[in-house]
C-alpha cells in the first residue's frame, strides 16, 4: 500500500503531501494552545482565588464547551468540508485561549473556559475529520503521526510555558502572545488543506441532488466513543491535574511541576510516532489493550511516589501507555461510513471530551475527602476497564464490500478484513 496506490496523478500525490504537511500544522496548533492553557492552570487558580474543588467544577464548562463545538462543527464538516472548519475553529481557539487569563470571579472563568471548550471543540473535530480524509488518501496508516505532532505542540507549551513562568512574566501577556501566534498559524496552513469531498447521493434525474437519507449511527461508533471516553478521562486527568499534583502533593517548584505535562507529553508524542507501525504489525486491538495496562501501572506509580522524579517518570509511562490508544478510536469511526466521517469522528470525539469533562472534574470534589494523589486510582480503574474490553475494536463484517477501490487494513499483521483505510491511530 504505497502512496502511489492512493494517488492516481503526481499533481495528486503532491495535494496530498502538501494536506499531509498542513494537517501536521493544525494538530501541533492545537496542542500548542491547549498546552499554553495547562501549564498556566496554577496561576489562574491562584488569580481567581479558588480551590481544587471549584476548578473541578469549573473544568465542567471547558469540556461542555468543546463537547458543543464538536457536535455543532461536526456536521458543519461534512456539509462544507473540514478545510472551511479547520479555518474558524483555530481563529476561535486562538483567540479564545487568553481569556481565561482575564478573569478575575469564578463565573468570568466559568464563561472563559466554556468559550475556549467551544474553540477547541471546532479545531479538534474539523482537523481530525481532516486527517481521516488524507489518511483516506493516502491508504495506509498516518492518523497516529498527527496526534504524535499534536502532542508536539503540548511539548513546546510545557517548554515554553516553564520558560515565561521561570521570567515571571504575567500570564496574561504570555496567552495574548500566544493567540496572536495561533491566529498567524491558522491562516498559514489552511490553504493546503484538502477541500470537502463528494461522497454522498448522486444527482436525481433532473439535475437536482437526490436527498441523503438519514443514517443511523452504527453501534460500533457508539462501542468506540465508549472507549474513547474511559480513556481520554485518564488524558484529561494528566492535562488538568499532573501540574498540581507535584505543586500540592510533593510540594515541587512552579517550573518543576510543569514538567510533568511535559513528561506526559513528551512520552505521547516518541509513542505516537511509532504506533503507526506497531498496528500494523500487531493490531489495534492488542496496542489499546497493552497500552491501557501500561498507562494504568505508571499512573498507580506517580499516585503512589513520594519523590519527584519517580513520580515525573510514572506520569512520563502513563503518556506511554496512552499514545497508540486514542487515535485508533478516530479513524476507525471515521471509515465506518466516509460519506458521515466528521458526524461519526464528532460522536467519539465528543464522548472522548465527556469523558475529559468528568473524569477532572470529578477529581476536584474527591480531593475535598481523599488526597489528589488517592484520586488518581479512579483514572486507573477505567485504564484496566479499556484494557479489558479493547476487543471492540474489531472491525466490523461487511456484508459486501463498498463500490470503489477500498485499501485494505493491517489487522495484527494481516493485509485483508477491514474496510477503508489501516486503522493505525
């Protein structure tokens, strides 16, 4: 399955590298953003003067807001294309992420986070819908290589978000820089970026296009937004609370603790890179079962640690764990039906964030009872549940294969059985 066989001119090949290049841009933009927000949760707590416990409830609105944006920009992706979203979901984001930096009341924030929740919901879905379509494209495996640079961007945030903390310079300088950056970004890879494409009803007699009929969403989208929920829980634990968990409990300096985001980060991004070939060479089923288990044994380590490197090295095996899992869950439900790629990507994504949603935000009440670190084996539990019922993921049997050239998918090392494009997230 080369890129030839996806490619039927070199004009062709050349729109896709060039979609492939600019997708890379989008994913790290998003990381990016999302990473400038998270190193400088501390500093907004301490600003709003609030606690853990209302920041856990707070955290509701930034995944209500993105849960909205993904259902809302989902079907905006499929109607207009993915390009068009891509294009109002990083100006949206971009400028949304300073906000959060401005607010001085808890119900200020609370507006913040669901405004900046909305951004980042349009980015996510348009761009993952985005990378379904060159990954179509191209007719083997490349969804993982954009979470791998997606997590790039969260690397560069903990780097340079350590950085302006260690200058002191004020976080609302800092994020004002940063959507100003992101705003540039965004109309810089737009333009290369693959326009809609046309797989739905085919013109009536007349000329008019017949009317879609409306499709009702397979369970196996439902099976993997379930997983993608358990685990995106246990990503959304790292984002919002490994920065305080080495701040509060282990009582590490402000630069320190931001590095275990970038730990995590760091250990997303060298395993995203590789699970490309991993999938193809063992299945997705065995990389989301192995992967959770890891995931869980060095989240249980950093709970359990008492001394700040060993506890940065268990949240560094928690990102390990978790780099090959969640992007299968994208692709696959994206090639469930392309003709409703982003509707089908926005229902795993969006079950994904309900699971960021709560998982944070239930962590936040917990630690009024029990220490944050106790809390972490809540994360731990779902990293064992997704281990256990990784089988989901199983491409479901076709009765008869679909019209039109279909590349086959490496399923633990086989060339035959799934149908569009290597499930290789």
């Amino acid at each position: 399955m080369s890129e030839s066989t996806a490619s039927n001119s070199p004009e062709r090949a050349r729109r896709l590298r060039t979609a492939r290049v600019c997708t890379f841009g989008a994913f790290a933009l998003n990381g990016f953003l999302m990473g400038m927000w998270i190193v400088h949760i501390p500093a907004v707590e301490q600003r709003v003067g609030i606690t853990h416990v209302v920041l856990g409830w707070l955290l509701l609105f930034l995944g209500g807001g993105a849960f909205l944006g993904m259902r809302v920009c989902g079907a905006l992706a499929d109607r207009f294309g993915s390009r068009r979203v891509v294009l109002a979901g990083g100006v949206l984001c971009s400028a949304m992420v300073v906000l959060p930096s401005l607010a001085h009341a808890p119900w200020t924030l609370a507006v913040a986070l669901l405004l900046l929740g909305f951004g980042n919901g349009c980015l996510d879905v348009s761009m993952n819908t985005q990378a379904v379509q060159v990954e179509r494209g191209y007719g083997r495996p490349v969804m993982s290589a954009f979470h791998a640079v997606f997590s790039v961007g969260g690397v560069l945030a903990s780097l340079a978000g350590a950085r302006t903390i260690s200058w002191n310079w004020d976080v609302s300088f800092t994020l004002t820089c940063v959507a100003v950056l992101g705003v540039i970004v965004t109309f810089a890879v737009v333009p290369g970026l693959l326009p809609a494409e046309r797989v739905g009803p085919k013109p009536a007699g007349n000329g008019a296009a017949a009317p879609a009929p409306k499709r009702r969403t397979p369970s196996q989208v439902w099976a993997l937004g379930v997983l993608a929920l358990m685990l995106m829980l246990c990503e959304g634990v790292a984002n919002d609370w490994s920065v305080l968990h080495l701040r509060d409990v282990l009582d590490a300096p402000a630069a320190t603790a931001a590095l275990a985001y970038g730990g995590f980060a760091t250990a997303m991004t060298a395993g995203r890179f590789v699970t490309d070939r991993v999938v193809a060479r063992f299945g997705r089923v065995a990389v989301v079962r192995y992967g959770a288990a890891l995931a869980g044994l060095g989240l249980a380590v950093a709970a359990l640690s008492s001394w700040v490197p060993l506890a940065l090295a268990g949240w560094t095996v928690f990102g390990i764990g978790l780099s090959g899992c969640v992007p299968q869950f994208f692709t696959a439900a994206g090639n469930v039906d392309p003709a409703s790629s982003g509707a089908n990507v926005s229902k795993v994504a969006g079950l994904g964030y309900m699971g960021m949603l709560a998982g944070p935000a239930v962590i936040g009440p917990l630690t009024h009872a029990i220490p944050l670190n106790l809390t972490f084996f809540l994360p731990v539990a779902f990293c064992v549940a997704a281990a256990c019922a990784a089988g989901v993921l199983r491409p479901a049997r076709s009765p008869a294969p679909a019209a039109g050239p279909v590349p086959a998918e490496a399923e633990a090392g086989a060339a035959a059985g799934a149908r569009g494009p290597a499930a290789g997230g």
